[in-house]
C-alpha cells in the first residue's frame, strides 16, 4: 500500500514540478531539470517508479512511469509530454 500511496504522490506532484521548472527557465540559456526515482523489492513483490522534467530553450518535457510485479502479475502505467518550439 506504501508504494501505491507514494506513487499517487509523484503523480499528483509533477504539474507542480513542471511548472516550476517553467519558471526557472524564464532566463535566456537557462536550462532546469528533476529527476526522482524509486524502487523496491521484497517478499510482497518489486517494482520502480520515475519522474522527470525538463525544459530548455528549445522545449520541454516530462515522463513518469511505475511498474509492480507480484504473483499476481505485472502492471504499470507509462505518460510523457512534450512540446518544442524556435527560438528567434
């Protein structure tokens, strides 16, 4: 239930992280980045989780991911989103 909770969490917060890091790249050549990861293993089952972001002059974009096997099975989710434009 924890790796579910926090997988929530990371999901819920990587609007947040993008658009901070939108702020951060307000400034000419600045680039800004986050990157956060987790995994786990044990009698229960495994998995890993990840998100990240990043914007620069020519764009941004940002990806979060999970996947958990158990003998159940395997699942997961995979998002991602992106945009570029020119600069001049």
């Amino acid at each position: 239930m924890r790796v579910k909770r926090a997988l929530a969490v990371t999901a819920l917060a990587a609007p947040l992280v993008i658009g901070c890091a939108g702020l951060a790249s307000a400034q000419e050549d600045l680039d800004a980045n986050f990157g956060e990861g987790q995994f786990v293993a044990d009698q229960n089952g495994s998995g890993v989780a990840d998100t990240n972001s990043a914007v620069g002059a020519d764009g941004l974009q940002h990806t979060d991911f999970w996947i958990w096997s158990d003998d159940t099975g395997v699942s997961g989710a995979f998002a991602g989103s992106g945009a570029t434009w020119q600069n001049g």
